[in-house]
C-alpha cells in the first residue's frame, strides 16, 4: 500500500477501537444502577479504565502520524517527540491492560490473560528493539518494529471489527464472540505488517529514509 494511502487507511481500520474507547471514557463518568456483567466489570473499576483508555486514545491519534512520510521529512523534529510520545503512551496503556485483565473478570478466563500478557510482551518488545535500532541509525530496522509494534495494539481494533461482524452476521454476543475475534486479530494483523515490512525491504527503504550511518 502506498505512503499516500497508509495513514487514511489504518485510520479507518482503527475507527472501531477510537470510538468504543470514547463511548467506554463516556461510559465511566456516569452513574449506572444496573448492568450486565460485562459493562459492571469497567463501573466497578472506573480508574484502572481510564489508565488504559486515556494514554490508549492519544497512542492510537498520534500513532497513525507517524507513518506519514511528509511528516517525518518534513518536521523530523516534531516526528521524534511524537515517537517518544507514542512508546510512552503505548507502554502506560499496555501496563493498565494487565492490571485489568488481572482485576477484571475476564471475559475468555486464562486463555484472555494469557493471550493479552503474550500480546502486550512482544508489543513491548518490538518498541525496545526499535529504540535501540534508531539510537543505533539503523532507519529502516527502527521503523519495521515501530510497525509490527503498532500492528499488535490495532489487533484490538481488528477483533473489535469481528466481533461487530459476528453479531451482524450470526447475531452472536460479545461474549461468545470475544475469545475467537480476539485470537483471530493479532495474527492477521501481524501477517499484514510483515507484509508491509518485507514490501519495504524489497522496494528499498522508506521514502524519505536516509542508510544506517556506521558507528
């Protein structure tokens, strides 16, 4: 996919976790008498939500900008602080993700918590390799694991578009249909990333990438 059409895409594929993320930030603030279990789990722990949500809101906005190529030829520095900014974010967020799914019900028991730590650990993972790759001028290495890192916290983006596409096809709850769009949406994602990746690594480095300078 080119540059041009990168950012509008994944900002249409991320619109279902940006909108269920300021209805849920809606959803905390009010008073609530009776709920389903589901939707009690966030009233009963209004600031571990908004621990995850918040910096969650702002990583995936700033995120998107990231990949525009004008923006990092034409305001590096403004680029740098947005990336600093966006790993802060998506560690804080992530952390918060943990704390829930340990203070939470979960919906999916173990096989969620497990599935959840595994995916926030190599989301983890791809930001420090990306670091030390740019710390490093390694371009072209920092920006394939700034990629895969992004891919596995839209994966939450993805299994929220299966689970809306099960329930208008099927008519199946968000419980039902939770556990197998969540399993289905981090490798579909990573498969697309490493799509992109090697796409690069074929066609060269990113536009607007300068080589690795050696040390």
């Amino acid at each position: 996919m080119s540059g041009l059409l990168l950012v509008p895409f994944l900002y249409l594929v991320s619109l279902p976790v940006i909108i269920g993320t300021v209805e849920r930030l809606i959803f905390v603030t009010q008073s609530w008498t009776t709920l389903d279990w589901v939707n009690q789990r966030y009233a009963d722990h209004p600031w571990v939500t908004l621990a995850h949500l918040l910096p969650g809101l702002v990583y995936f906005l700033i995120g998107l900008l990231q990949f525009s190529g004008r923006l990092r030829s034409r305001y590096p520095t403004l680029h740098r602080f947005l990336g600093r900014l966006y790993v802060t974010l998506g560690v804080a967020s992530g952390l918060a993700v943990l704390w829930m799914v340990l203070v939470f019900p979960a919906v999916g028991g173990l096989l969620t918590q497990l599935g959840t730590f595994g995916v926030v650990a190599a989301m983890f993972a791809c930001f420090w390799l990306a670091v030390v790759a740019v710390r490093s001028r390694q371009i072209a290495r920092h920006r394939a694991f700034m990629i895969r890192g992004y891919a596995l916290a839209l994966s939450v983006s993805t299994a929220r578009i299966g689970i809306n596409l099960s329930e208008l096809i099927w008519g199946t709850t968000f419980e039902i249909s939770f556990v197998p769009a969540s399993i289905f949406g981090a490798p579909v994602n990573i498969i697309v990333a490493e799509h992109q990746v090697r796409r690069f690594s074929v066609f060269g480095l990113f536009r607007g990438d300068r080589p690795a300078i050696r040390r």
